[in-house]
C-alpha cells in the first residue's frame, strides 16, 4: 500500500478557489505508476522466441549468445556516439517485444538477418 500524507497540513485535495483540483506530486506519481503497470499487464509479450526458435533447429535461428553480442554491438554504438546506455534497453526491449510479436503470429521464428535488420 501506498501511505499519501497531506501537502501543508491540507486535509482534502478537493477543487481549489479556482475550481481546480489541488494535484500533489505524490498522487501523480503513484498515477502514473499505476497506469504503467496496467499497460505492463496489457502489452505483455508471452512468447519465449530463443527457446521457440532453439526447439525448432531452424538455421539462422536467433540464439542467446547471438542475442548478448548483439546487445554488446548496441552498447558499443551507443558509448561511441556518447548515447545515454539507457537507450540500449529500451531499444532492446523493443526488439524484443517485435520479434516475440512476430513469432506469435507467424509460424516459423524469426531468423538472425530479419534481427539484425531490426536492430
């Protein structure tokens, strides 16, 4: 549970003189928090697509060594042109949700060139 305490010894956070509602940070940020966590639960990616592509044996499957150099390869990119590292996780993650997208809804898994295009 998330304890909100007053701002000023105000008890209420009802409309102001203006007719505004008087925000706290405290309330926008457990806002916000929640609403993440609700689209966490809606656009979560089930699919396992390195155990999905391991399993089938497909040639040029993506593998999890192949994956770690390819996240080595952004990291690389990213301190090169003195990008914040934060950029490669989200730019990873993105990857990773549009390759297990793919492999949800197609048949075969997604190959390493169709990755590396991606990425």
């Amino acid at each position: 549970t998330c304890m909100v305490t007053p701002v000023s010894g105000e008890a209420d956070n009802g409309p102001n003189e203006t007719g505004k509602r008087k925000v706290r940070d405290d309330d926008s940020a457990v806002h916000h928090l929640l609403v993440l966590l609700a689209s966490e639960r809606a656009y979560k990616v089930e699919t396992d697509y390195l155990a999905q592509g391991a399993a089938a044996s497909v040639t040029g499957a993506i593998s999890e060594p192949w994956r770690r150099k390819l996240v080595e390869w952004c990291f690389e990119v990213a301190d090169h042109f003195g990008f914040d590292r934060e950029v490669v996780n989200t730019a990873i993650n993105y990857l990773d949700r549009a390759v297990c997208h793919k492999t949800q809804t197609s048949e075969t898994p997604v190959v390493k060139r169709d990755c590396q295009l991606m990425a």
